[in-house]
C-alpha cells in the first residue's frame, strides 16, 4: 500500500507539472494521465495481493466481489484482511 501510494503521489506531481502545461490545462486541473496508467498498472498486482491476503484466512479470493456492495461489503472485507492468518496449512496454500 505504501509503494502504491507514493507512486500516486508522484504520478499526480508529474502529471501536475510537466503533462498540464504540455496540454494547455491549468495545473491539476487537467486530464492525469500519468496518475491513469500507474493506476491501471498497480490493478492486477493490488488484486493478487488482495486475493492472497483472503485465502490466508481462509476465505475464497471470489469473496474480493463482496467489496462491490456499499459501505457493508467493504467492512467485511476490513475486518477479514486484519484477521490473523491461519497457522499451518489451509485448502489454498501448502
């Protein structure tokens, strides 16, 4: 989360800085192009992460789409990722 974070941050200064003036655009106003593709480029690693973190605990990585409902299934995947991990072996992992 730290690595995905700074890399947003400086992709938003980048874009901010150097794409806004080549397009014309104001200042962090314009479209962040730079922040999209990082973005797009962090989605698969973030869900893998994601997926792993559930099977440590015992949950299927089909439960990721629980975080599609508002507000409720965001809270249940919280709580699941600061679960502590199964100790020895589980149906995921050997």
């Amino acid at each position: 989360m730290l690595f995905s974070i700074l890399a947003h941050i400086a992709a938003s200064i980048v874009d901010g800085f150097l794409v806004a003036p080549i397009l014309g655009t104001q200042m962090f106003q314009g479209p962040e192009i730079l922040t999209g593709l990082v973005s797009l480029g962090l989605l698969l690693p973030s869900i893998a992460v994601t997926v792993r973190r559930l099977h440590d605990v015992g949950r299927s990585g089909w439960w990721i789409f629980l975080g599609l409902l508002p507000l409720i299934g965001a809270l249940v995947l919280l709580y699941w990722y600061v679960q502590p991990s199964q100790t020895g072996p589980n149906r995921y992992a050997a």
